[in-house]
C-alpha cells in the first residue's frame, strides 16, 4: 500500500437528492445549469468522480477541498443548491491508500 498524498486534499461527500424522484434527473428542475455547473467544477479539478448512489436519494461526489468549508461555498453557487433540490448531508476526509486519483 502507498502513503496518501496529502489526507485533507480529498474529502468523501455526501448529497441528498430533493427532487422529484419519479423523473430521470436530466428532466429535473433547472437540470442544465446544474449540469453545467458540476461539468465545471469537474473540468477545473475540484470534483473528481460523482453520480447518484443507486437504491437511494444521495449522490457521492469525491472532491479535491483544504476543509469542508471550501466544499460548503463551492457548493452554494450550484442553482440546486439555492432551489434546496440539493442537501449537503456529510462531508469525510478520505485518505487514499490504493490506486491514485491524479
């Protein structure tokens, strides 16, 4: 096993989904710039991997943050996030031990 690069670099976090379950999550409310809100925060490297947790209402998003605090802000200019059809539920620093995330 290898040594983590920096512990407090990647934080496990957890979403709860408000919408409407009964519809995909692309025909959710305002889902395009919620999609591209999260496709940017992808592209610049602070969301790493995300998607809905099948079987529940939580998404898990693996995310490059120094705190939760960087987390909590980031996350309150995503327009699910204003609507309250996004919740942060918990937020876990993750050490990575196998495998890389580079």
């Amino acid at each position: 096993m290898r040594e983590a690069s920096n512990a407090a670099d990647f934080c496990r976090h957890a979403l709860t989904r408000l919408g409407n379950y009964s519809l995909p999550l692309e025909q959710q409310d305002d889902w395009p710039a919620h999609a591209d809100f999260m496709n940017a925060l992808h592209a610049e490297g602070f969301v790493l991997l995300g998607g809905p947790l099948e079987g529940t209402s939580d998404v898990l998003l693996i995310i490059r943050a120094s705190d939760a605090n960087e987390i909590h802000v980031r996350l309150a200019a995503d327009s699910w996030t204003a609507k309250d059809l996004l919740r942060i539920r918990q937020i876990v620093p993750w050490v990575v031990r196998l495998g890389s995330l580079s």
